[in-house]
C-alpha cells in the first residue's frame, strides 16, 4: 500500500475498487477482468475504455484507492494518470478479505462514508453512486447497498428485508436452507455495492476477520478448501452491533457484472446505447 498520512482530503467520500480477481469464468481473457474494454475492437476483449477507467469517472469526487492482486502492474500502468491509491490484497481471500487488507488504509483516511464497490461493475452512474450515499445520510442509517430484481437470481445473495432496512444477506450457497416460500419472498438481490460510515465500519473489522467460510475451489486445477471473507456478513455483524443497514433499488442493467463472455457483450451493447443517449 502507497503511503497515506492522517489527514482529510478536504471530501466526504473515501472509495474502495475491488479489483483483485481474475473471474474463471470470462474464458478467453486472462488478464484482470477491470481491464475489459467498453468500447470493443477487434474482438469483445480488444478494445477501449477499460471498466476501471469508467469506475473512477463515476465515482463520487474524494480518495480513491484500488485493492488489487491479479495482474496488478497492468492495473497500475493503465491508470498511470489516474490520482489513486493502490491496496495489495495478498491472497484472493473473498471480497472481505479485500476489505481486510485496506483496513490501514481507512485508518488512516479521515472521510466520513466509505464507498465499496466492483471493478467487474461498469454502468453504475455517479448519481446513482450520489444517491447511495445520500441515502444513509438522510436516514441516519450506518450502512446501505444497492439492491435489484434481477430477471434470472443465479448466484446473487438475496436480501432478507423489514421495511426500508436488510436485515440479512442469504448467499447461494445457503440458499438450501431456505424454504421455497422464504426464497420467493425474497426477490431483491445484492448488487455488492455499499456504502457505509467510515468510523462504524471500522469498528465491525474484527468480526468479520472472525467469521469466514470455508469455501471449496479449483486453484489451477486442483481442488482446495480455503478461508474466504464475505462482504455481505456486515450486514448481520451491524445488525447485531444495533445499527441500521439500508437499500436503494437500481434497475438491473445498471449493476450487471462482466462474468462471462455473454454479459461482457450485453455490457458492452448497453455502454453503446449510454453514449448515444448522450450525443442526443
């Protein structure tokens, strides 16, 4: 991690880009999945305007910093006129364990919110981002997310809801242990954006350092059980520590992630309508 001294930025918002995985899934491109190509060339993995370089035009104006890992120098010598902060995640220990590592880095950074969000994440819009933040500033809540309804749930963690607060992330891998009726009920999914009290989620590290999971995966084609650290249990440790976590609803095109070659496409159709959008 770049050295940071204790001192304000002069904003309100400290944002956190996870940008450290490969993503086995997007078959063809090996290189960090925030590298992808908005505008396409000659293939949908050879192009411009990388996803990463359209996140931090988004994003709300203050600190920056990008918690990196996989083909991390590339990340670097792209945004080598960017003005960002680089954080090494030191193993590929879930998005938590992303949050983990950037620990003394928040420390350090005197913002009110902190902003997380996905480098495999592309469309969201600044002011949707302004909206997050907005939100638990009105609701004097400590934390909130940005939810959808997606057409398809594949493997979003679904949100356990009462009134305008989550009280529960359910990841599908527990979806099991719900009945048929509790998952129907539950249609407004995770989009793994958050935004939070800086201060207040500070105070929630060392619990989530306590509560991994065992998660079984293939590392280059081997099978092995390592630790892994979820994001989405800070929304049961808040609860439990009496805070209040809440939620704005996005459309779906706006939070769609680059997990495959087909949604790198959608992905990229959908940028091309933004801009023509705009030129009107």
């Amino acid at each position: 991690m770049e050295e940071v001294t204790r001192e304000s930025s002069g904003e309100e918002v400290t944002t956190l880009i996870l940008a450290a995985g490969r993503g086995t899934r997007m078959k063809g491109f090996l290189n960090n999945k925030t590298l992808l190509p908005l505008l396409p060339g000659t293939s949908i993995f050879d192009g411009s305007r990388p996803f990463i370089k359209e996140i931090i035009s988004q994003v709300p104006k203050g600190r920056v910093a990008i918690v990196v890992h996989h083909d991390a120098e590339t990340v670097k010598e792209t945004l080598k006129e960017e003005k960002v902060v680089y954080i090494y995640q030191p193993e590929l220990n879930g998005t938590g364990g992303a949050l983990l590592a950037s620990r003394e880095f928040l420390e350090k950074v005197e913002t009110k919110y902190v902003l997380i969000t996905m480098g495999d994440v592309p469309l969201v819009r600044s002011h949707t981002y302004r909206r997050l933040i907005k939100h638990i500033d009105a609701t004097g809540f400590e934390a909130a997310l940005i939810a959808f309804r997606p057409s398809d749930p594949k493997q979003y963690g679904r949100l356990l809801t009462e009134g305008e607060k989550v009280k529960r992330i359910v990841e599908w891998q527990y979806w099991k242990d719900l009945s048929k009726s509790d998952l129907e009920m539950m249609n407004l999914c995770n989009a793994g954006i958050y935004a939070l009290r800086r201060g207040e989620l500070l105070a929630c590290c060392n619990e989530l350092f306590d509560r991994y999971h065992s998660v079984k995966k293939n590392i280059d084609g081997t099978w092995r059980e390592i630790k892994e650290y979820f994001l989405t249990d800070l929304v049961e440790i808040m609860n439990e520590k009496g805070m209040n976590f809440g939620f704005i609803e996005v459309p779906e095109w706006e939070v769609i992630g680059a997990d495959t070659p087909e949604a790198l496409r959608k992905i990229q159709a959908l940028y091309a309508g933004l801009i023509r959008s705009t030129v009107q």
